[in-house]
C-alpha cells in the first residue's frame, strides 16, 4: 500500500519536486516538427508546469526559451521570426536560439542593456518527426542506437495525443500486458490485410491468427518480467495448445517511455511526457522493419480522432468516449469504439487527474508496474543525492544500447525464448535498412 506522500513524490513533476527534478535530467519530446509549418514556426510549450516557446530561426535552427519575455513579461509565443531571432511583438526586443539578446530597438544609440539581458534558452534536437528539448542542468544524456533514431526518416511515423491526467498513469497503462484482453477486446476478428496501422488488429507473427482472437480466447497471460541495461524487458505469455504460445515482448526504457510490437513490421516507441501534473501527452514514433511508412494513411487514421491544433480526442469524458450500449453488447468490450487509444485514455482518465494509489490492490499480473515503480524511486532518490541514474549515459554507452527487441508471434512451445530472439533478428536481417542488432 502507498501513501498519500509516496504518491505525490512520484507523481507531481513541477519545478523543486523530486519527481520533476528527475525527468529534466533527460531529454523530453516538446513538439513534432509538423507543428512548426514553413509559413510560421513558432509554437507555445508548456512541460512539466513551466511555459516555453519552441521556434525554427530562418537559418533553419531550432530553439526554445522561456516565454515570458525578460522585458516585460510578454508572449514570446505570439513574436515574429526575423532578423536572425525571435522578437517580441511589444517593443521588439530580439533573442536567438541561444538566448542572446539581438537588438532593445527603443533604446538609445549606444546603449548596453542589450548585452546585460539573456534569456533562458534550452537545446533542442530532432529525431525522427519529434522535437526533443533539454531543461536540465548540466550536460544531457546522448541519445541511446534504438531502431526508432536509427531508422532513416522514410521508415518512421510520429504522431502525439493529449492525455487529461498525470503522466504516471498514462505510462502505466502501456506497461500492463495483462489489460490487452479485456480492455482491447473485440467480439469479432476483422480482416488482417486491411489492418495497416491499426494497433491489435493485425495477425501475430509466424501465423494467420488474428491478434484479435489471442487476446479473446487466452486471457490469463503468464507475465515474466526482466531487468535491462535501457530498463525492463515484459514477456506475456499466452499458451494456445500443447505446441504453440503466443508471446509478446514489450520494453520500458527509463524514465518514461515503452517500446511495443505494433505489427509483424512496425513497433511503436512512446514517451507519456507531464505538460503539468494533471495533463500529458503521448509522443509515438512508429519504426517500419519492412516498407517505407505510408505517412498520408497513418496520418490520415488518426486525425479521424485527435483534432488540431491540439492533438485532443474527438472522443472524451465529456462525451463520454463515444460510448454506445449497442456495440459494448455486440462489438467491442468497451462499447467505445475500435480505437485502442480511446480505451487507453478511458481507463486512465477514468482513474482521476493523479490515481489515488492509495486505493489500489496491486496483483500479479501488475509485476511490471512494481518493477518500474521500484525503478523509479530508486532514481528520484539517487538524483536527491546528486548520483547518476539509468540511461544517463555518454555518446560511447548510446552506441551499444540498439533495439530493443519487441515482438508479437507464436512459437512453439518448448523453445519460445529461442523463438522471439530469433524473430528479432531474421527481421533486422530482411530490414532494407542497416537495423542495428539488438
């Protein structure tokens, strides 16, 4: 059982606390790069309870600075992009990428202000569609080989949503094998082929057997749980008969991202990222194996539910997710529609703004959350005490941390271990680009 104090330590991720002091230790994403378009790159940020502007300067550099100005306080989210920076449309003052002040236009010939002032600016990277920034002190982590930075840029897919809850939760949900069966349940299996990405929908590896039809008829999964140099390695197992087992092997890679099977050649790696202690969005990239990603469809598939310029879901608590008694009788065990990520943000929102763990009666099954809560205290409590925690690593440790392996298959049933690594690297092997081995 977990205080009320435990609880908060956790979860709230503002500025001082002991969670949030953690995670500005890495690199976290801010934006996609679809949300700085050519005509007007300027977009407004807020992560983990602090406000920032993230823009694209006309030489093409990115940065992002606090927004309030340092003059008076304005808006730097509503300036202008000119003259090497960004200036505030008050009185003009003018900030590059760096922070520097360029120009204090009404001040007199000669003055000096403009050398006094700097304002707080963040580095930013982009990797694969997502704009990553820094707010930590110090220098940042590098950024580990994994098959979702590795890939070149036409094998992969960035999406995001928003999440009306804390970021632990939505995390959570992601690491929980065990929910899949009843939470993404669906009473009739669809055609696979026409299952291009669509999580859930599609057929296991190495058989025509809907993924659809595991998760119904076999919903007790045997859930093995592992240590990994990126974090956690989850294996649920799903026996079908004396020779044959389904498996799923998931990832979590500290602090706060998972890595999943999204097809037989797609994975999805997602990070849950606090815009403040009781909002977060998800941020995907989806890494193909095997064709180049048809980013028109995917693109296309989910801003049938999220709306711009936000990411929101179209179905919510406000509309009760689109519930409909009907369907939960005959098509889907929610009854709120063949979108994974509507039932995903039900079961979390529907647990409150920040879960009262307090309540909770954690079970078997839950093993994987356990595991990663232990990680987490472990590093909020070595960053109390200035130590290095997991994945703070050097450009010479990121080389060697590739994949890591995530696959959805049957195998057989002696020899499932062999199985999935196998898998995993027949599938590297066949990959039209240098997949580097997990």
């Amino acid at each position: 059982m977990m205080s009320s104090q435990q609880n908060d330590r956790i979860t709230r991720v503002g500025k001082g606390t002991p969670a949030g002091q953690l995670l500005r230790n890495y690199w976290q994403p801010v934006a996609l790069v679809e949300e700085l378009p050519v005509q007007r790159p300027i977009r407004a940020v807020r992560l983990m309870g602090q406000d920032f502007v993230v823009f694209k300067d006309e030489q093409g550099r990115y940065g992002m600075l606090d927004r309030d100005c340092p003059h008076r306080g304005a808006d730097l989210a509503a300036g202008r992009l000119e003259a090497g920076g960004l200036r505030c449309a008050f009185h003009g003052w003018l900030f590059d990428v760096d922070g520097h002040c360029l120009s204090t236009p009404a001040e007199p010939v000669g003055s000096t202000l403009c050398k006094k002032v700097r304002q707080s600016a963040y580095p930013v990277v982009e990797r694969s569609g997502i704009l990553f920034a820094y707010i930590g002190g110090g220098e940042p982590p590098a950024f580990p080989n994994f098959d979702c930075f590795a890939a070149p840029s036409e094998y992969t897919f960035a999406f995001k949503g928003l999440f009306e809850c804390n970021w632990l939760q939505a995390l959570e949900v992601g690491i929980d094998p065990a929910h899949a069966s009843f939470l993404h349940r669906f009473f009739e299996d669809e055609d696979v082929s026409e299952s291009y990405g669509k999580q859930f929908r599609g057929a296991s590896a190495d058989s025509d057997m809907p993924i659809t039809k595991v998760l119904r008829e076999f919903e007790s999964p045997e859930i093995l749980v592992s240590p990994a140099d990126y974090g956690l390695r989850l294996i649920a197992r799903r026996p079908l008969n004396d020779t044959q087992t389904h498996v799923r092997v998931t990832n979590v890679v500290f602090p706060q991202a998972f890595v999943i099977p999204m097809s037989a050649e797609m994975t999805i790696t997602q990070w849950h990222v606090p815009v403040d202690d009781e909002n977060c969005y998800w941020y995907a990239i989806f890494t193909s194996f095997g064709a180049p990603t048809d980013k028109v469809q995917m693109r296309a598939q989910r801003l049938e539910l999220y709306e711009l310029p936000d990411y929101t879901s179209r179905k919510n608590k406000r509309n009760h997710y689109g519930f409909d008694a009907d369907e939960q009788q005959t098509q889907t065990y929610t009854g709120m529609g063949f979108d994974i990520n509507v039932h995903d943000q039900w079961a979390v929102e529907s647990q409150g703004a920040i879960q009262d763990r307090t309540r909770e009666h954690l079970g078997t099954t839950d093993k994987g959350i356990i595991a990663y809560r232990r990680l987490l205290v472990d590093a909020i409590e070595k960053t109390q005490a200035g130590e290095k925690t997991l994945m703070m690593i050097d450009a010479q440790q990121a080389a060697h941390l590739t994949g890591p392996a995530s696959i959805d298959g049957i195998g057989p049933a002696d020899g499932w271990d062999d199985y999935w690594r196998s898998s995993d690297v027949k599938r590297r092997e066949a990959a039209p680009w240098p997949a580097p081995k997990a």
